[in-house]
C-alpha cells in the first residue's frame, strides 16, 4: 500500500484564507503564498523565486508551502546548522502556522527528519515527510553515481537563503529534481558578484511596507569621528567605549550588543579592549566546540552574556531578539553580509522595544561599505531612511537622478543593465587645434560604423547609444574568444569590451575643445578615433596642461613617479627610472630627476566627493586615470570637471608636483639647429632587423648633413657605422610626429613576424631629438631641462700644450709628426703603470671605431678600468669658441657610452685585434698576448678570459679639441655670446648623455 504523507491526508485542517484576518497572517506572508498559489496553478513544476525583507516571517511560509502543494515529500535546504534545527523543530511542531491559526490545533505533525552527514539512508527517507539538510550534506555534487537518489524521491524543494542557490552544490540539488516544484526564499534578490539566481520571481514585498507593518524599528546610527591618523588601535577603544556605554544605560538594561571583526586574532583583541571597559565579552569563531557554542547562545539570548564577539559566525539562521547594540569594528565587504547585519538590528520586537544603536567610525570606508550594502538591499525605495537616516538619504537621492540620466539612452539589450556599466576613471585627452573646425557628429546620432549591430575591429558591437545631450557614448562590443591551445570550436566564450567617448565643448575661445577616450583595449580605442577623426585632425593634449590639471587635485601622498632620460639611455643605463613608495616626491634627489622630464606619476588624492583614490598621469600618452569604477553619470560628472582642470586649473594646498622637473611641452615647432638624435630606448633589444638581419642597435641615426631642420621640419639620416658614406634609409620628419621617405630602403623585420617599416616604427616609438638651445623631443613632448646659462656642466676641461702641434690636422700625414692623434699617442704611451698592473693602449681610427685610441688598464688586484679617447681638428689654428669644433665630436663620444655597458666588448675587442672585424685595433703599448688571452682567444691561458664574465669598468671618456679655449669660452658665456651658449649646450650633452656611466673630460687650451 503506498504510503499517504501527512500533507496529503484528508484529515489536516490547513487554511490559507478562511475570511479576512483568519488566518491572522503577516501581509508578506499572505502576499506570497497566494503568489506561489496562483503561479503553480499555470506552471506547477516552474522555480518561483520569494523575497521579503528579513524577519517578515518565512518560517511560517516554508512550513505553509508543503500544505498548499499536498506534497508527498518535502525537501528542505539551509545553509547552516542553525538553521538547519529550527527549521526541523518549526517543521516538527507547526508553531508558525498554529500561532496565526492556519491549523488545526488537533492536527498531529509531520515526521521530520535532520540529515547530518553525508551517509544517506535514502530508503528509510521515503517514510518521513519533511528532510532538512545542508547542501553539504544532500547535493548530488558531492555523490558518486550508485549513491545518488531517485529524482523522483522529492516533489517539493524549499531552498532558504536562496541567494546561495547560484553556487554550484546548491544548484545541483535543483538540477537533479527536475520535476520537483521549488520555491526560493530569500531577502536578498540580489547577489553581490552580479549572478542571477534560478527562477522566476514570484513575489517580491517592499521594505516601505515593511516599516509600515512593524516588522522593523529605527535604528541609531553612532558614527564616531576621530582624529587623523585612524588607526585601528584608535577605532576599537572608540567603539568599544561607545557600546560600554550604550550597555550601561536603563534604556538598554535587557539589551545585548553583537561585537564584529574579521579575523579571529582581531576578536582575541578586541575581547581585551571590552574587558577593560567593564563588558564581559564571550568570542564565538569557527572553532568554538558546539556545546559551547549553544551555551554562548543562550547565554545572550538570556541576557546573562551581555556580548559576543564574531567573526562571520552569526549572518544566518541565529536569531537574537533582544539585540540592540552593534559595535562595528570591521565592516562587512559584501552586500549580503552588511544585509543581512543590518537586517537582525533593525527587526522589531514587542518584548525589546528599545532602539537599536549601531555604532561605528567614520572612517573613508563607512559611507561605501554601509551605503552601498543598504542601497541593494532596499534599492525601491527611500523609506529606509527611517532606518540609518544619515547614510542612506544621499544614495536614495543619486539612484534617482542616476535613474533619470539612464532614461535617455537606448534600451540596451535583455542581456545586461546600463545601471550596472561601471567605466573605471580614465581618458586620453585629445584636443581640437583652435580654429580647425571638427565634431564627432553626435548631434545626429550614434556615427555610422559605431552603431548596434555593425562590426568594428572584427568585433560586433552589442550595444551603442548617447546620453540626452549627445556628450557621451557607451559602445560595448563582443566577440567570441577560445584558448589559443584550442583548434576546435567547442571552447568558446563572449568576451566584452566597454568604451566611453565624451565631447567636451570649451566655452572660452582661447580653449581647445577635447576629446576624451576611454577603452581598456588600444586597439578598440584607436579604431573608434579613426572613425570619428579620419582626417587626424586631433592631437595629443598638452602635456603642461595635463599636469596642472593632475595638480588641481589635492594629493594626500605620492607612491609611483617616473622620469624619462631626455638624453636617451643605450642598454645598462635607465632610459626610463620608476621611483615608488609613500612620499616619494620628497625623497627624490637632484641626481634622480637632472636632466629628465616627467614620464607619469601616481598619488593618493582626495576628490570632490571626499573619497580617496589613486590619480595617475601619463605624458607622452595624454591620459589621465583615477582608481573608481563609477556609474555612467558619475562617469560624465568625472569628465566634465577634468576638462574644467584641463582648461582652467585650480590651485590647491599641495602645490604643483616636482616643480623643477621639466613636464615638457606638447611638441608644437622644432628648435633647430639638431645636434643629435637617437634611437628611441624602447627599440633597444625589441629584435627588429633590417632584410639582412642587422639589428638596428647597431645602427646610427643623425641629422641629414644637407638638409637643415625647420620649425615644421626636421630631416634624418639612419646609416651603418661600419660604412658612414652609405645611408641605410632617409626621411623627413614633421612636427606632428609623421615620417616621409627621402630615400633609401624603410624595410624592416622582427622575427619571424610580419615586415614594417622604419616609417610606422618610428612613428610609433619617435627618435629622441636634441636640439642647440637645449630642448629635446620624443614624439609629441618637448623637453627642456633646467639650465644656468653661465653654468658649465661637471665636465674636466683639461687645457694641453700644443706646441708643434698642427691643431687643424687629425690624423697623421707623410714625413709629419705634429697631427693630434700622434700628440695623444704619445701622450698615452708616456704614461707609466702602477707596480704590477697592466696597461694597454690601442688605435681604432675608422668607420664604426669605438673610439680613435682606447686605454685599457687592469691594476695588481684586478680591478678594470677603460678610457675612450675622440680627437676632432680645430677648423682654426687659432684656438677659440666655435660651435663647427664641437658639434661632431660630442655626439661621437656621447655614443660610444654604449660600450662602456655592452656585454660583448671584449669579444669585439679580440675580434679587431686578430683583423676579425674591422675597423682593426692596434696596439701601440702593452702585451698584445697578454690582452688577448683577455679577450678569451688563447685556449691554453682560458683562466684569464673575461669575455665571458665582463667585470665593472672604472670608465671615463674624453674629447680632444685642441681649437676650444677655455678661457674665451667662459668670457663668452659671461658675456652671453651665441656661439659660447651653444658650446655650452653640447658640453651640458655630453656631460647628461653619459651620466653616471663614466667620468668626462675634455683636452683643450687654455
């Protein structure tokens, strides 16, 4: 005979409704059974989603539901053994429902069963009526196959807590009774990670007529100021000593307070602080043992444990009614925790009727953590401010206007909200030249190319629209992704990308309009320029503009500052230095910014709002970022002041950020004449090659000898070293960072990749230009470092005798010996060595030298040290201050600074002794078999080889300029003479090139 459960007998007197108020239901209650009623009568087996606010009676509803389905079997899922038992006593005893007169007082209850564990008699459970478990206990995910039970073993499932049922073992127990009916009972519709939960919604009762039905009382928010710093020694004496207090009242005599924080050695700490203050605290963690956990329990309930310290213990299924008094130590980080916290405080009780009191600081994590946790728990509606009055009336007021700002755009598709779209803080600024007429065309709509449903860089895009005044645009595109380990099509995922473009109109004439793009990846955010700019009409904004807009901001502290070398670095020397930790700004020494210009940087701010953040710039990339993720009308809120900063700055106590470091200027003309140009660092190593594979390090590049450099133009030569007569490629530069080919082949690879060409590179990574009045450009910023102009760079000017010497002629000629090179080899070879040290002088004249004469010396202990000797004729034999004697040299032994950290010298050096490589070196002093088993090319001496293992080098470099005097050159910066200026600037070059990496000196005369 089968068997008849006990809500399918005949014999239980269950009313829903027999006549208004009888049963004598709570309107939540009455409001969700009759929604649950009406939805099983058109969709028996459909997952019915119940939510109401916490306290408003779902014990009465869960041990309804069984009757009004006539279920044979009820299972019944919690989250916690808490609940788990009052679940089984409510179901076993019927108390909800004989308390509002539902049932039968004669009716006998329903055999109940509480599994523990997970070794399941599932046999013995088709003899009861009602199981609750804990889905760690009962979720098929957790079972081997031959264990799982009959699908049809359940007809009803009841899931509490349902904001859990997204998680994968709650989920399975759903899955796995597909034709059970199931109701989902929780008070938080929502979760905090953004997943939906299962079903549909059924009913849902307003927090508004929660108040009004009593359900809840008002809550006293304390929030307590404390002077700065707020440290959390500070906080918890504060709190602690607020709720001592609350507790001593009369008013609060059968009260008891609930302690939170977030780590159990907090709750030992804390424990402490109370107990000086008079209050016995009891600590309830994980650990705690169960029997002492159930005496801790009802101990507070009673009122003899007048407070309990939790960690995380008590969010669901303990219910305290004589809680009044919250000491908030350490705010909950999700939305159903703060939830479900605030929910147990706020919850009325006849017998305890008085207030609550939360009390907490107000420390810059009060108003996010508590507001926004509140805002999703009673998103509907402004009545909660009877609740927290002080933290929730703000964000009521901002969802409405945030609300009425959304309402402009095109409804998105069913798939996402537009209220959830949260653009991080960021924009690259990119100005309209004054007088260049340009719109993006918003004013007629989404532009074509950027609409719903076209394509844009391969991607589709899913939703396109503009908010009511036509300033901003949200693009979200998506495309389908799987792993590159992947050659099939079954690993496949959306993947979505989000852009906001925002047009921004100055009403001052003398102000650029701007542009202002924001999209994390490059590629989307450039294709979206070239659409709305495709006659490249923008530029990058001003980089000094930039920074006083970063300046505008009120900076708490600087962690991250980064400067470029504006005298480009070669490999082993910074061509880019970061400098990070608190403060920084007031750490950095001369030595660490001289000669450098502001690349980014990165500081704690405090914005309108008064929240704190992270706000970073980067120059060279006109963007300007802040670490918030905010709505879209916030968004436009952001962008519309950082315009405001950008065109009209304002002045703050913190001041300008390192004033004496050059923040460059956006690259508006050139400053001829070019004294020299380099390689861009980021190429340095990044294997591009020319078609026959010489990598570009080891090329040079120079101003084209006959072509001079306009204030719009600027002309480059890119040659090998190896042969000075052969330009490998030649091109015109203008100002706005564009390339042209003059001649020669623009050809280049990188790896096996695909080809580019010098053109695109170098747009893409500008040369560093300098120029004769001291500026240096990259690209879209100009550079000029400090400078003195009667200051001589720490340069050694070495006055020589030059007696019978031609200072007109370099190099040696027939039946002569008075050219300069034969002065510094007998300058060189004169020299005596120190007691046991070796010593080696060497001639490398030519195309690609490293230097026209090399000393090497290497003392008794070891130590290295090298010199690099560059010798230029003076285009005079009378000694003076002319700029043709300098320019040449200074660049050449600027550039050779690259040896001084290259790792292959001695390879090379033993490569041109033995004629290998040329041009060839030869020895004028020292042991060539000595210096060779240096450079590891004698097998039986391999102990002495360095090549391998390059040691330090003690360095210095010197230029030989017979034709510069000293005397005239200081005369003439005194006197402020062009030429004298313009020695000067090639000297500070030389001296800011090689930096640290070797002492410079400069034989000249007096």
């Amino acid at each position: 005979m089968l068997r008849v459960s006990h809500y399918e007998s005949d014999y239980v007197d269950f009313a829903l409704m027999r006549k208004p108020g009888d049963p004598a239901w709570r309107r939540p209650q009455v409001g969700a059974l009759a929604a649950i009623s009406s939805q099983w009568t058109l969709e028996p087996e459909e997952r019915l989603l119940v939510s109401i606010p916490t306290g408003s009676g779902k014990t009465a509803i869960a041990t309804a539901l069984p009757y009004l389905a006539r279920a044979k079997r009820t299972l019944v899922v919690v989250p916690s053994t808490e609940l788990r038992g009052q679940l089984s006593a409510a179901f076993r005893s019927q108390q909800d429902l004989l308390a509002v007169g539902a049932l039968n007082r004669a009716s006998p209850g329903p055999i109940v069963e509480e599994v523990k564990g997970r070794n399941i008699d599932w046999s013995r459970l088709q003899q009861v009526d009602v199981v609750v478990a804990l889905p760690n206990s009962i979720s098929p995910d957790h079972m081997d196959e031959a264990d799982l039970p009959d699908p049809g073993l359940f007809d009803l499932l009841i899931i509490d807590e349902a904001h859990h049922a997204p998680a994968k073992t709650w989920r399975a127990i759903l899955d796995h009774f597909p034709s059970a009916r199931a109701v989902l009972l929780t008070a938080t519709p929502r979760r905090a990670d953004g997943k939906l939960l299962p079903g549909t919604h059924a009913y849902h009762f307003p927090l508004r007529a929660a108040i009004a039905e009593g359900i809840f009382h008002s809550v006293l928010p304390r929030v307590l100021e404390l002077g700065s710093p707020i440290t959390d020694e500070a906080k918890d004496e504060a709190i602690a000593a607020e709720v001592a207090s609350q507790l001593s009242l009369a008013e609060h005599a059968t009260s008891v307070a609930l302690i939170r924080v977030n780590t159990v050695a907090r709750a030992g700490i804390v424990q402490a602080i109370y107990a000086r203050k008079g209050v016995d605290a009891q600590v309830l963690i994980g650990s705690t043992s169960i029997a002492d956990r159930e005496d801790i329990l009802g101990g507070w309930r009673a009122g003899r444990i007048r407070a309990v310290v939790a960690v995380d213990m008590l969010g669901e299924g303990v219910n305290v009614p004589n809680l009044r008094i919250v000491g908030y130590h350490d705010k909950h980080k999700s939305t159903p925790a703060t939830m479900q916290f605030i929910g147990r405080l706020a919850r009325a009780n006849a017998e305890y009727p008085q207030q609550s009191v939360l009390v907490t600081v107000h420390d810059e994590d009060v108003y996010p953590a508590l507001q926004g946790a509140l805002r999703e728990l009673y998103r509907e509606d402004a009545d909660w401010a009877t609740i927290l009055p002080t933290l929730i009336d703000e964000e009521i007021e901002r969802e409405r206007r945030d609300r009425e700002y959304l309402s402009a755009f095109d409804d998105p598709p069913e798939s996402f909200d537009l209220a959830a779209v949260k653009p991080l803080t960021r924009a690259v600024l990119l100005e309209v030249p004054r007088g260049v007429p340009f719109d993006p065309g918003f004013g007629e709509g989404v532009p074509d190319g950027l609409q719903a449903g076209q394509r844009l860089l391969g991607r589709h895009i899913a939703y396109a629209g503009l908010n009511q005044h036509a300033t901003q645009l949200v693009i979200i595109t998506s495309e389908t992704e799987k792993p590159k380990w992947y050659s099939g099509t079954e690993l496949t995922r959306s993947v979505f990308e989000l852009a906001v473009v925002s047009w921004q109109k100055s009403a001052d004439i003398n102000r650029s309009h701007l542009l202002l793009l924001n999209a994390q990846d490059l590629g989307l955010l450039n294709a979206i320029r070239e659409i709305l700019d495709p006659s490249n009409i923008l530029r990058n904004g001003n980089p000094g503009f930039l920074q006083e807009a970063f300046d505008s901001v009120e900076r708490l502290s600087v962690s991250s500052v980064g400067v470029r070398n504006t005298f480009a670095a070669v490999p082993g020397t910074p061509a880019y230095a970061t400098f990070a930790g608190s403060g920084i700004d007031r750490g950095l020494r001369e030595a660490d910014t001289n000669g450098r210009g502001l690349g980014h940087a990165m500081a704690q701010v405090r914005v309108d709002s008064g929240q704190a953040t992270t706000a970073g710039l980067a120059v060279n990339k006109s963007k300007y970022w802040e670490t918030r993720y905010l709505g879209l009308r916030d968004y436009e809120a952001f962008v519309v002041d950082l315009a405001r900063r950008y065109w009209f700055p304002r002045p703050t106590e913190s001041g300008p950020l390192l004033p004496n470091v050059s923040k460059g200027a956006r690259t508006d003309e050139f400053h001829p004449p070019v004294i020299a140009v380099e390689l861009n660092p980021a190429l340095l190593g990044a294997s591009y090659t020319l078609p026959d594979g010489c990598p570009i390090e080891e090329l040079e590049i120079a101003p084209l000898a006959d072509r001079e450099a306009t204030q719009s133009q600027v002309f480059l030569r890119v040659y090998d070293p190896r042969d000075e007569g052969i330009d490998v490629w030649t091109a015109e530069m203008t100002v706005n960072g564009k390339f042209t080919t003059l001649g020669g082949s623009e050809e280049l690879h990188r790896g096996m990749g695909n080809s580019t060409t010098f053109n695109l590179l170098f747009e893409a990574h500008p040369p560093l230009i300098y120029f004769g009045d001291g500026r240096s450009t990259m690209g879209p910023v100009t550079f000029q470092p400090p400078r003195t102009e009667s200051f001589l760079p720490d340069v050694d000017l070495v006055p020589s005798s030059w007696e019978s010497v031609d200072i007109t002629r370099e190099t040696p000629r027939p039946n002569r010996t008075d050219s300069i090179h034969e002065w510094v080899q007998e300058t060189l070879v004169e020299v005596t060595p120190e007691p046991g040290a070796s010593r080696w002088v060497l001639h490398n004249d030519g195309g690609g030298e490293i230097a026209d004469h090399v000393v090497i010396q290497r003392n008794l202990g070891g130590r290295m040290s090298i010199e690099l000797w560059h010798s230029k004729p003076s285009s005079n034999s009378t000694p003076g201050v002319r700029v043709t004697d300098m320019e040449v040299v200074t660049q050449q032994a600027a550039k050779s600074r690259r040896h001084l950290t290259d790792r292959q010298l001695w390879n090379r050096i033993g490569r041109r002794l033995t004629g290998a490589e040329s041009p060839r070196l030869t020895v004028l002093a020292g042991d060539r078999e000595d210096l060779l088993a240096l450079c590891g090319l004698l097998p039986d001496r391999s102990d002495e080889s360095i090549a391998e293992r390059p040691p330090h080098l003690d360095s210095k470099i010197v230029i030989v300029q017979p034709g510069l005097s000293v005397q005239r050159l200081q005369e003439g910066l005194h006197a402020g003479t062009i030429s004298a200026g313009q020695v000067r600037e090639f000297l500070v070059f030389f001296h800011n090139a090689v930096g640290g990496l070797a002492r410079t000196e400069v034989r000249c005369s007096s």
